[in-house]
C-alpha cells in the first residue's frame, strides 16, 4: 500500500473522481443486496436504510464530486507586510495510508462515508469493519473486492480486539479515523500516541434533549419518537434521555406512547419500522437497564428475536448506570425538571455530549442553552437531523471526540494542509542581514 501510494497515482483529480464513480455505482448497484444485509443484521427497513445508509452515502458522495476540483486548487492567502514582495498559498495533499474504523450500528454509512472522504483526499485505505454486522460486512468486502485493488483499498472484517493493535504496532498508518465507543477510543488513541499518528475520533456519550414549557408539543413527541427508536435506538446521536420541565412532563409522556403506538403499532416487534438490537450482549445490557427503573411504557422483551420494545421509564436515580451509561437502545429515560439549573445541573454530570437538543419556542431560551452547554452538534426543535446536512461539520468535543467530518469537513480532515511562501530575488535588502546593530529601531516599526 505503501508502495502504491507513493507511486503518485491515487493524487490526480481523474483517478480521485473515477474511484469515487466505481463506488457510487457499485452502491446504487447493490441497493437490494445493502437493504437485505442491514435487515439481516438489524432488521432495518429498505425505507430505513435508504435514509440512513444508503442514499446518506450517496449524497455524500455527490456532494464531494460537485466540489472536488474546486476544493483542490491552492488557496490563495494574504502575505503579512515583513514578507512582501513574496506571495503566499495552502495546498491540500494527502494524508498518505490511512486506516478507517467502523461500528456495528450503521455498518456501511459509518464505513464508507469516511471511505470517499480519505478517496477525495487522495489518500490509501485500510478499512476495518465492525465484526458484529456481519452480513453487511461480508457485503461491503465483497463490493470493496469487486472495484478497488487491495494495495489501494484493503478491507478487513476480523476481530477488531486482536487485529487493531497487531495492524497499528507494525505498521506507522498516516491517521485513523475511528468510530465507537469512548472505551475503545481510548485504546485506539493510546495505540496512536506511540507512533504520533493523528487521529480522528467520533465517539459517543450521553447526548441530553430538553423541553421547556413553551415548546410544541406534539411536534417534540414526533420528531423525538421518530429519532430515538429509529435503528431500535443504536443511533449515536440519539437523545439519550430526556430532561423536561415538570409543568407539562405528564402531556409529554402521553404524546409520546401516542406517537410510538402511531410509528409501530401495538406490538413494535412485529412492525417493520422497529429494529432488533444487534447482539445478546447488547441486549443482556439494556435488559440490565430495565431493572433500574419505572417503565412507563414498553418494556416488553424477546430474547430469542433480541427485541426491546420503545420504552419509557421515569422515577430513575441519577447515580444508577442508566444516567451513567451511553444507553444506545430503545429505552428512554423522561426526568422532570422545575428550573434550567437543575436541568442544566444533571447534562454535567456527563460532560460533552455528542449532540445536544432542545425544544423551545422561546430565542432567549434557545440561545441560552446553546451557549451554555458544551456539546459537539444539535438541533433546535428537532433531533439527529443536523448531521444529514453536510454543510455542517459532524464531530464531537471532549468526551464525544476529536475531529469533524461529512462534506467538506470530510476532504480537510483527510488532507494535510501545507503552507508555502514564494519569494522573489530581485529584491533583497541588506537591512534582513547580520550585521543587525542600528537596525533595532526599524525591526520594531514591521515587526509589532
Ligand atoms: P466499539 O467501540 O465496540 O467498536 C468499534 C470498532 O472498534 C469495531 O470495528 C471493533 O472491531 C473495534 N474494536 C472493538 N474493541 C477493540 C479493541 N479492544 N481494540 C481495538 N479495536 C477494537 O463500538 P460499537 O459497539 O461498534 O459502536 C457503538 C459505539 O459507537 C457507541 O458508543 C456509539 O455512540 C458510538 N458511535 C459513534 C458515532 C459517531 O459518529 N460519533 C457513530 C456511531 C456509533
């Protein structure tokens, strides 16, 4: 891989673009096959999956093609006054051979929208798929066998735990891009820091999403509904409780069982817009959950299908896992709250969230939650939609990780940007020269 990309071949324009072609093809090509393994894998609907996985990728896709060109031309820059005549630019050249790491949860989009980013950038790939997907994962070998030759893109499905460490101790990778758990992210970032690799790490957290009493309530109950038990709740940016003010908690309660029964029916297990979780582990872990708190809707379980039924629960301590936790499932915890400090008191308890919400229909009270809380990206009056639009980087801060992506975002953060001053000789004054006594005085009038 080295080798290859050395060879110069994966920096032109044509070749960039043309990879980025073969894969969108390859996509559209295999739309069946893609809605057939996510089912497979996380019972996800052909609808579900267009909108999360596959047609998300294409957009992305074509995003990155209408700009390429435009978004590889140096950037011309101003040149500070101690500097003239000279001119100055920034070019973007690849990073070199980079390593992607994907989740279980959107198994293909997680995967392969980094994938055209490092592509658009100009740079090879190891691409390492989450283990537990697994028809989805032999998928995408297949299709990524299928198009690319594996010293440019290489895929790898195996045991994440054994194969990462040995890839990332013998080989010097020129940036990992990972996505996961904060867990893992650390070991992933620890792995790096011997070998002073940069990485990008989009992570998870406990992403808060607060009502105040002026918000629409119906509205909030919907797009709510809709974002947390999509997936069956293993969505990283999914409101992963609730905080609303006690004044209208109850009508909140009852617009949202409304709202769930509306989405998936009396029984969601046998409604094709409901998910399954992905494995038992997974599943024993939220199961674990229940028992920590007061349901008040849902909460019925089949093991042997692994389905958890949307579930609201209330009356939840602050200390148990459920509030320590990253739930990452269809179990949402709904706590009251009388003032903004003590709403505000309970999201610290779990600092830098991925994604913040907050319904309002009040801008002061908008603004004031926006600014106050530290959180990588949100939305107001609506949940998880703000990382469909790739104008917006998508990343998270602190706790929830390091690095944006999607976009634009997606081609910088796989390109090195590299600074370079042009300077002409036909003038050359000896004032820049040793000797430099006398000159103190003018050094001080340019340089301040
Ligand atoms: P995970 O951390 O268990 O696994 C992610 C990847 O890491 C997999 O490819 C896996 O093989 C590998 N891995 C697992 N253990 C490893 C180890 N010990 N050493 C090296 N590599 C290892 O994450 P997951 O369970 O697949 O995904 C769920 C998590 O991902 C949640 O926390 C969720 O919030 C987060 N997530 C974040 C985003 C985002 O964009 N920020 C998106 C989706 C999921």
């Amino acid at each position: 891989m080295r080798r290859y990309y050395d060879s110069g071949i994966t920096k032109t324009l044509a070749f960039r673009k043309e990879q980025l072609q073969k894969l969108k093809a390859t996509i559209l090509r295999y739309e069946k096959d893609i809605a057939a393994v996510l089912y497979e894998d996380l019972k996800k609907s052909p609808e579900e999956t267009w909108v999360t996985e596959t047609g998300f990728l294409l957009s992305e896709i074509r995003a990155i093609l209408n700009d390429l060109r435009l978004w590889m031309k140096p950037e011309r820059v101003p040149t500070n006054l101690l500097n003239l005549p000279s001119s100055s630019y920034i070019i973007r050249e690849p990073l070199g051979v980079v390593l992607i790491i994907g989740p279980w949860n959107y198994p293909l989009q997680l995967l392969f929208a980094p994938l055209a980013g490092a592509i658009a950038a100009g740079n090879c790939v190891v691409l390492k798929a989450s283990e537990f997907a697994t028809a989805t994962a032999k998928l995408m070998e297949k299709l990524i066998a299928e198009i690319f030759a594996p010293e440019y893109i290489l895929f790898d499905r195996s045991d994440g735990a054994s194969v990462i460490p040995a890839m990332m101790k013998s080989f010097r990778f020129d940036h990992v891009f990972y996505t996961g758990s904060t867990q893992v992210g650390k070991i992933i970032y620890q792995l790096a820091a011997e070998k002073l690799v940069p990485v990008t790490l989009e992570l998870g957290g406990k992403s808060p999403c607060v009502i105040e009493e002026d918000a629409d309530l119906e509205v909030a109950a919907r797009r709510i509904g809709m974002t947390k038990f999509s997936n069956a709740g293993q969505m990283c940016v999914a409101p992963d409780y609730v905080l609303v003010n006690n004044k209208i908690k109850g009508r909140f309660v009852t617009a949202l069982i409304n709202v769930i029964r509306q989405f998936f029916t009396d029984d969601p297990s046998m409604s094709d817009n409901f998910g399954k979780i992905i494995h038992q582990k997974h599943f024993n872990r939220l199961i674990g959950f229940l028992k920590e708190s007061k349901i008040l809707s849902g909460g019925k379980f089949n093991e042997k299908t692994l389905h958890l039924e949307p579930t609201i629960v209330g009356d939840i301590s602050l200390d148990s896992s459920l509030m320590k936790e990253e739930i990452f499932g269809p179990i949402l915890p709904v706590i009251g709250f009388d003032t903004h400090e003590q709403a505000k008191a309970i999201i610290n308890k779990n600092p830098d969230p991925l994604a913040f919400y907050v319904f309002t229909s009040d801008r002061q009270k908008e603004k004031k939650w926006i600014e106050e809380v530290s959180f990588g990206g949100g939305c107001i009056n609506n949940a998880s939609w703000h990382l469909t639009n790739h104008h917006l980087p998508f990343g998270g801060r602190g706790n929830s990780g390091i690095g944006s992506y999607h976009g634009k975002a997606s081609f910088e953060i796989f390109s090195h940007r590299k600074s370079i001053m042009k300077t002409p000789t036909w003038f050359d004054p000896s004032i820049k020269y040793p000797p430099f006594k006398g000159k103190l005085a003018l050094f001080k009038k340019v340089i301040r």
